[in-house]
C-alpha cells in the first residue's frame, strides 16, 4: 500500500484506523492501544494500524517515531501476546515516517480478547463485542467442523463402496 492510497481511506468504510503517534504509541496500557486495536480488527475480519497520518479526511502526513527500528519485535510481541500474526510495513514521504500495521482476520470460530473483554470498533471507540457479534463465531466453529466430519465420513463411505468390477460378480 502506498501514502498516496492511505491518505485516500475512510476509517468507517475501510477498516483503517489512523494515529499520528509523533513520538510513540501505547502498546498494552489501554483499549486503545497497538493490542486494543489488534484484538478489534482482527474481531473483524482485519484491517489496518496506520501511525504517522493526520486523522482528519484526507490524511496529512506527520511522521511518526513509533516503533521506529523495533518493527519486527512489536510482531513479535503482538503474536506472543495475541496469537495474531501481523505484518509491519514503513513507507516515507520525505523524512516523515509511516508505520502501517495489517492485522489479519482472528482464526475461525475464536474470538479475541484484550483484558479478558472481546473488543470490536464501533464509532471512535473499541467497545465489548455483544454477544449477537460473539455467536456467529462460534457458530463458523461448529460449521467448520461439521462440514469436515461430513467430508471424512462421505469420502470413508466412498472408499467401503465395491469397485465396478466387483459390482459385476455380484447379482
């Protein structure tokens, strides 16, 4: 992705959100923080982390020195602490910084949870997901599952049928 399409993204129609982050961003210490905004997108099929662009639409570029040459230990760390696996990318305009982050969907059917609460984006903020949102989680589990135990169990029938010659010999 390029500054020049992220200055483009609408935060409520392109799962992005964006912080100027000048110097640093919080980590762990709130909602909304690196793992806050993690647990959130990837409650909601991904999305993206963008530090060093103006929020207001269409994004100005600041810079920004977070995370600056410790990239690949916050993706460390988030995975440790999240089991999601994000990717970094830095991009500059100039001398200005941009860190974006791609946060992946969470796995099927597992919900994520930041201080024991399943975060999801609703307006400015990262609230509790309701349990409406939790359900279709656990239902994708079950679908999953299902769906895999009926291709075992057709394909072992599959293999217990009699060959077409077999059919032959009997009447």
């Amino acid at each position: 992705m390029t500054i020049s399409e992220l200055k483009q993204l609408k935060e409520s129609e392109d799962k992005v959100e964006f912080k100027e982050a000048k110097s640093q961003y919080a980590y762990n210490s709130s909602r909304k923080s690196v793992l806050g905004y993690t647990v959130a997108f990837a409650n909601e099929k991904g999305g993206y982390l963008v530090f060093g662009l103006e929020d207001a639409h269409p994004h100005t570029v600041c810079g920004s020195k977070a995370y600056e040459g410790r990239e690949g230990q916050l993706e460390q760390n988030v995975y440790r602490d999240t089991g999601v696996r994000i990717e970094t990318e830095v991009l500059f305009e100039g001398i200005n910084r941009v860190l974006v982050i791609k946060i992946p969907s969470r796995p099927v059917g597992k919900p994520l949870y930041f201080n024991d609460v399943p975060l999801m984006r609703v307006g400015d903020g990262l609230d509790r997901m309701s349990k409406k949102c939790i359900s279709p989680s656990f239902k994708n589990k079950n679908q999953t599952f299902l769906l895999k135990y009926a291709k075992e169990s057709a394909l072992s029938i599959w293999m217990k049928l009699p060959s077409k010659d077999e059919r032959k010999l009997c009447p």
